[in-house]
C-alpha cells in the first residue's frame, strides 16, 4: 500500500538527489534535502485538506485533481513560479534568467543579489502574514499553551496582524535606509523594500479572499446536494452518502486549485531564505510537491486525517522564522543550511510532541479501560 502510493515519489526522491550532486555535489545535496523536507513539512496539512475535501468528489473530478491538478502544482507553483519571481525582480525574461542561472552563474548571482531585497520584503510580509494569522487565532488544541492563549485573546482585535505587519515593514524599511545610507549603499531601496511589502501583503489577501470566496461557493454547492438527498430520502429512495459533482465539484476543484496556490506561496518563498539557485529550488520542491499528492491519495485511501496535531503548529512557527529570517536578511547574510535547520528542527520538534501527546492519550485510554474491568470483576 505505501510502495504502490508513494513509489513515484520515492522515484523522483532519488533522481532529485542524484541530480542534485551532479549539479553542485554534497553541498546541493543537503540543500535540495532540506528544501525537501521544508516543503513537505509546509504543505503536510494541505495535503490533510485537499483528503478531506477530495473524498466527497466523484471518481472523475478526484482524477482530474490528481492529474491536472498536480501539473499546475509541480510545474506551475513549484517549477514556473521561481523562475518568474527572479525575473521581475531583476527586470529579465523568463528565458533569459533561466539561460542565465545555467550558463552564467556569476551575473546570475549578482542580478539576484540586486534584486534580493525586493525578494525578501514581498516573502517576509507574505510569510509573516500566514504566521500572524495563524498565531491570532483562537484553536481547540494548542501546541504552546503559555504562548498560545495570550495570543489568541490579543487576535480578536480586527485586523490586529496587517497592522502588526505594516509596522514591522515600515522599521524593516527604516533600518535599510539607515543601513544603506551609512554603507553608501543604494538611496532608493528602502523605497523597494516598502513597496515589495505592500505587494506581498496585498498578494495574501488576494489569495485570501479568492480562497474565501471559493469556499463560500462550495458551502451553497454542499447545501443544496443535502437538500436534494434530503428530498430522495422523503422519496423513499435510500441515503446515500453525498458526492460532489456538476458544479459543486467544479468549484471544488477550483477550490483546491486555489488552496494549494496559496500553500505554494509559502513554499517557494520560503525557499529564497535558504537559496536563490532555481535549479536546486526546482528539485526541492519538486519533490516535495510530489510527496504532497501522495499524501493526498494516501489520506484518501485510508480515510484518516492527521494524527500529528501539533505538526500544523510546527510548520506555521517554521513558516514564522523563515519571514523574520527574510527580512533580516535584507542586509545580513544567513547561511542556508542554518536557515534550513531551524525551519526543520521546528517542525521535528512539533512531530515529537505530538507522539508524546499520542502515547499520553493512549496510556490513559488503557489505564480507563483496565480501572473499569477491575471495577466489573470486583462487582462481579
């Protein structure tokens, strides 16, 4: 069962890895290794999600997910999308910052490099704004209960994270023209940090609101097919259980399109915190992203959700450090492998936590189970 689901992923794990060598030796190895594993990390509840959602599709619209669905993922948000956030941001075609990434490193770096701070404002406000609404948000199980709690009494003020958000910006803004002015750097790149900010925190709530909107439709698309269950049932026609399609499906798909548009973001723009090299971005998250349709099929086939409970909160205090790490390095430079361990060891110690939580519940289930037989047979 898990060779026949994640054979292909395990396949293209290995050609990655080997590529990866070829391509840069030991160093692109660890590099592609943990660009792997953040991806999988961050997108793992999105893959709960798409399960969740997925069963309720018919046969053909789960297929199409899986096909079309996964193309745009991989080669559309995980392969295509690098490339294009390079090339705005150094002003080049999408054919010339590939012809140059491959053929002519050393421009290549220096046009990145240039366009660094543009990068890194638009990720780190995109990636903070996940973290902060995350983070503000009331949830029934709390991973960091001391940190947790306060937080989420502090998000029921409105709009409390774009505001935290804009001031974060706005001195990240400030200490770059410092910064700049006293290194007789470039005048006018606090003026870019400011602007790529708003765009990345403009840029999540498109997406946002796109997601909402969608889910919105597919809350009157579920509606209405009770509806007519309901109606079958009054029939005499027994019920069943329901299945999306027509257009709920539809909007279903786009749904999940646009969902897994957005988790993407996280991904690739976390992805500038550890490189800026696209070819090692695109076997990265490449697999990852393969990792992410298997879990999908996985989930789906099993009819399980996530046992892990804290590992969504892992990956979001991931997603957090890797903004703050965005940010800072807008004038310091952080080793990827540093940045990639600590977004790993975060979501280890998540996955750590939540096994303990696991064999706590278990232990306790079993001391209940063995208290009520020993009750019977003292009765007895």
């Amino acid at each position: 069962m898990v060779l026949k689901t994640f054979g292909w992923s395990f396949a293209v794990t290995a050609l990655g890895l080997v590529a990866a060598v070829f391509y840069g030796g030991w160093t692109a190895f660890g590099v592609v290794a943990i660009l792997s594993v953040l991806e999988i990390s961050l997108s793992f509840d999105n893959a709960v999600v798409n399960a969740g959602i997925l069963k309720k599709m018919s046969p053909f619209w789960q297929k199409i997910f899986l096909t079309i669905g996964i193309l745009i993922a991989v080669f559309g948000m995980r392969l295509v999308f690098p490339v294009v956030i390079v090339a705005v941001s150094a002003q080049l075609g999408p054919i010339e910052a590939v012809d140059l990434a491959l053929t002519d490193k050393e421009r290549y770096q220096e046009l990145v490099t240039d366009a660094h701070p543009a990068i890194a404002a638009f990720g780190g406000m995109f990636l903070l704004m996940i973290f902060l609404d995350f983070i503000f948000e009331d949830r029934d199980i709390k991973w960091l209960g001391w940190l947790e709690r306060p937080l989420a009494k502090l998000g029921k003020v409105d709009m409390l994270s774009v505001c935290i958000a804009l001031i974060i910006l706005m001195i990240t803004s400030m200490t770059f023209a410092t910064h700049a002015h006293l290194h007789a750097g470039p005048a006018d790149k606090s003026a870019t940090v400011l602007l790529s900010g708003v765009a990345g925190l403009i840029t999540y709530m498109i997406v946002g609101g796109l997601s909402g909107y969608f889910e919105d439709k597919l809350e009157e698309e579920e509606e209405r097919e009770h509806e007519a269950e309901e109606e079958a049932v009054r029939a005499g026609k027994p019920r069943s259980a329901v299945v999306l399609v027509g257009k709920a499906a539809f909007f279903m798909f786009l749904y999940l399109e646009v969902l897994d548009a957005s988790f993407s973001f996280d991904g690739v723009i976390g992805a500038f915190a550890i490189t800026n090299d696209i070819v090692m971005m695109a076997l990265g998250l490449g697999i990852g992203a393969m990792y992410v349709r298997s879990l999908t099929v996985y989930l789906v086939r099993q009819g399980t959700l996530d046992e892990y409970v804290y590992l969504e909160h892992g990956a979001h205090y991931a997603i957090g450090a890797l903004a703050i790490i965005l940010l800072v390095t807008i004038q310091y430079e952080i080793h990827e492998l540093i940045t990639g361990s600590i977004g790993v060891l975060l979501i280890a110690a998540s996955f750590w936590s939540s096994v303990r939580r696991n064999r706590a519940l278990a232990a306790a289930e079993g001391k209940a189970d063995s208290s009520g037989k020993n009750e019977v047979s003292s009765g007895v």
